[in-house]
C-alpha cells in the first residue's frame, strides 16, 4: 500500500522545516502527524459506519459503558469520566439518547441532586445488533497488522500516553515575544 498524498505532503514539509527551526526534533513531529493522520483516518471511517446506526462515538462509548456497567446504571458524572471522547457535553449525549428510547435517567434514591442514566432494552437491542458488526468491521481494518504488532502498537500507544500526561506541564508551548498575539 503506497503512502498517500497528505502523508506525503506533511512528511516532505517537515523534513524541509527542519534545518530551519532550532530544537526541531524531525522523528517527534513525524511521529504526531503520523498519530494524527491514522486516528483522522480511523474516525473518517469509523463515523460513517456508526452513523448508518444513528450513533456518534460519544454515544456508541456511553451505551458500551451502560451496557457493561452496573444494573441500576451511572451517574452522569462518572460516566462523563470515563468517556474517551470529551466529556462537556454529556447532558446533550443523554438528552439524544433518551430521545431515541436507548437510555433513561433516573433520579440517585441517595442525593435528589444526582443522576443515573440506565440502558433500556431497546439500547440494549440496539448494541445487540450493533457490536458484532463493529467488532467485526474493526478487526478486518486492522487485519494487516499481526498479533504482535497490534501488542506493540498497544505499548507504544501507552508509553505514548504515559509521555504526553508526564511533560504536558513541561512542555513549553510559548510563542516568540513578536509574533504573540495581545490579548484583550
């Protein structure tokens, strides 16, 4: 499989900026573009098969949660939690998904304050019909890559995150005194 022309177009542009940027790290910048382009690619792909459901990411991650979690549901907040997409819009993502029958809230017996939202067997259909065809779609896009590059890529992924939550305070993200912007 050739290297396609966005991918060709960012590696060449790096790779020229390179002499040119002091504490430029060539194989860091390629390395993120690379991350970034694969996880564009992979969302393109991914959101088209979930739209033909009427789900997002968000939702299908909230149902997936619900459906493995506790029989009484999750409280909004924890569910905002674990979420691997953001998390602002949580109260949206229910609203639709109690919109189409998939979810309900209830009210915590606990603290009047808070709120649970539970799968309904329609949701649960839903995911019944919906996760095998997913599980199936995701193994045959990574079908090229064999058990322990998938493990490696697995580590590294990891690793990688591990870096980014490490030096994130550390990374120093200040622009040049000239061409910052006033704010006001």
């Amino acid at each position: 499989m050739g290297e396609d022309r966005r991918e060709a177009f960012y590696r060449d542009r790096v790779r020229s900026c390179a002499p040119r940027c002091p504490g430029f790290d060539r194989l860091s910048v390629e390395t993120t573009f690379g991350i970034l382009h694969t996880y564009d690619l992979f969302h393109q792909i991914m959101s088209r098969n979930l739209a033909e459901y009427g789900l997002s990411k968000s939702t299908l991650n909230i149902l997936m949660l619900l459906k493995h979690g506790e029989a009484e549901g999750m409280l909004l907040r924890d569910l905002g939690e674990l979420l691997l997409v953001s998390k602002a819009n949580i109260t949206g993502l229910i609203d639709h998904l109690e919109q189409k029958g998939y979810v309900t809230r209830v009210v915590d017996s606990h603290d009047r304050r808070a709120r649970f939202a539970r799968l309904t067997k329609q949701g649960e259909e839903l995911l019944d019909r919906y996760a095998p065809i997913h599980y199936r779609s995701i193994g045959e896009l990574l079908k090229d890559l064999t058990d322990e590059e998938k493990e490696t890529l697995i580590s590294l992924l990891q690793k990688t995150r591990g870096s980014l939550t490490a030096h994130a305070s550390a990374a120093s993200f200040q622009a040049d005194p000239q061409y910052q912007v006033a704010r006001g």
